[in-house]
C-alpha cells in the first residue's frame, strides 16, 4: 500500500483516545460548506400552489380562476390526485427567479386596487419566504366578480 503524503490525508481524529473512549469523528470529505454542495429545484406546481394558497387567504378574494377553470377543477377535485390548490395560478420558475400570473374572482363590493394590492404582497412574502425565490412580477387578472344573490358555478355544490 502506498503511503498517502501528509498533506493530502482526509482530516480525521478520535477525540477522547487519551481517556481510552476512541470515539471518532467522520472524515471530512470534500470542500465548503454542506450546504452548498448540489442544488435544490422548484417545481412550477410547488410555486403555483403557494401562490394559490396565499391568495385565498385575502378576505375578498372569492375564488381563483374563471368560471371555465372552475368548473372544470371541481370536476378534477373529485378525481384522486387532484388539487384546487394550482387553479388559477401559473408560474415560470427559473434557477433563482419566478414570475406569477393569477385569475382571481373577487367578491362584490370589495375595492378591487386594494385587493389586488394585498393579494400581490401576501403571494410574493409567502413564495419569497417558503422557497427563496425571488418573485419579479406577480400578475393578477380580475376575472369575475361573485354578487351576493348569485350562485357558484361549480359542480361541487351540486354533485354529492
């Protein structure tokens, strides 16, 4: 066996060998921080349904995505998997950055500057903060507004 030369052996101790306990600490392998070893991606899906969630969580926002995508996400709902959570939400994510647009349904009465307002500021510190992306733009487009008298379109309320 060759001997490694002195500089190039993997730093490795055993602490406690003068107390006779020989524990021994891992070998350190490698450069730099752990942490900075690989990369981590985001899904599109993983962003959308932040977003999403954030949202919803405006009082004023009524629903996500027009009445079409409604309809057929209550549909997609009742099938295993599915997931209201990405309905109206699309996002581009790249390597450090992500762009949103949102569909939103608002509901009558509600300011909709303000409410677009807030819903931009919930969707851009939860997806910031939750996945460390920066968030450029984040698009919302007014598609509906839900009067008081008016029933929802998706086949929810009405399949059991």
């Amino acid at each position: 066996m060759t001997e490694m030369p002195e500089r190039n052996r993997p730093e490795t101790t055993i602490e406690g060998a003068a107390e006779g306990t020989g524990t021994r600490r891992p070998t350190r392998r490698g450069g730099g921080d752990p942490a900075t070893r690989g990369r981590t991606t985001i899904a599109d899906g993983v962003v959308e349904k932040i977003a999403g969630l954030a949202a919803r969580d405006v009082p004023g926002v009524h629903a996500l995505g027009s009445s079409l995508s409604r309809t057929f996400g209550a549909v997609r709902d009742r099938v295993p998997g599915g997931s209201r959570a990405t309905r109206g939400v699309k996002a581009e994510v790249g390597e450090v950055q992500t762009a949103l647009d949102l569909e939103i349904v608002v509901d009558y009465g509600v300011a909709i500057a303000r409410l677009a307002r807030e819903v931009r500021e919930n969707v851009i510190a939860a997806v910031e903060r939750m996945t460390g992306l920066e968030v450029v733009e984040a698009n919302i487009a007014v598609v509906d507004v839900k009067l008081p008298d008016e029933e929802d379109l998706e086949l929810e309320s009405r399949l059991q």
